[in-house]
C-alpha cells in the first residue's frame, strides 16, 4: 500500500495532488463543499485563500478574498477594509455566513473568519 502512495506521488500532477490535499482537509473539519451550498442560508465553508484584492463599492473600499476548495469557489467581501492581518494568498482559511449569488459568481459578505 505505502508503495502505490508513493508511485501516485511521483506520476500524479502536483494540481491534482494539492486538490485531494485540500479536499481532506475540508472533509476533516466538517466544511461544506462549495458546489453543494444552499444560497441565503448560513453556512461554514473553507479551503485555500487564491487572491486577495482592494475593490470599490459604492464609493468605499472593499476587500475581496477568494477562497476555493477542490470543487469551487466563494468570495468573501469585507465591507470598508482594506486589509487584514494574515489573510494572504496559499493561506487556508474557514468561513460563516450567508452565501449570495451574483450572476455566477457566490459571495459572502463580511462573513466571520478563522485562519489556520
């Protein structure tokens, strides 16, 4: 069995590696997938923060972290922030609140957070 694991670790991709690394560790704490989730109801997601960037709306400045698991994505906005401490790209991070649709695109306003 130790020899398979190691054969998979050196023919896989390491894309695909990182994803079934991400995809347990969202299975061990009991996050919800983001392909499944309810909209407008409170939820706990998490994974990979991807890019963190400074966006304006309505006429403040917003940061938007995307976050990703193995099967989506969600954007966590945080309403009139320009930073916060910790909260990098290739960081994991867990989020709750109320997931919104825009267009295609799953949002999460001013959710609470936990980096790990």
């Amino acid at each position: 069995m130790a020899l398979k694991k190691f054969v998979d670790r050196l023919t896989k991709p390491v894309e695909q590696l990182d994803q079934e690394q991400l995809d347990v560790f969202c299975r061990e704490l009991d996050l919800a997938p983001l392909d499944s989730v309810e909209h407008r109801r409170p939820v706990r997601v998490g994974g990979e923060v991807r890019s963190v960037r400074i966006v304006p709306r309505a006429g403040a400045d917003a940061l938007e972290v995307t976050v990703s698991d193995s099967r989506g994505t969600v954007t966590a906005v945080f309403l009139g922030r320009r930073k916060i401490l910790g909260v990098s790209p290739g960081r994991k991070i867990v989020l709750e609140g109320v997931i919104a649709r825009d267009g295609r695109q799953q949002l999460i306003y001013n959710p609470l957070y936990t980096l790990l």
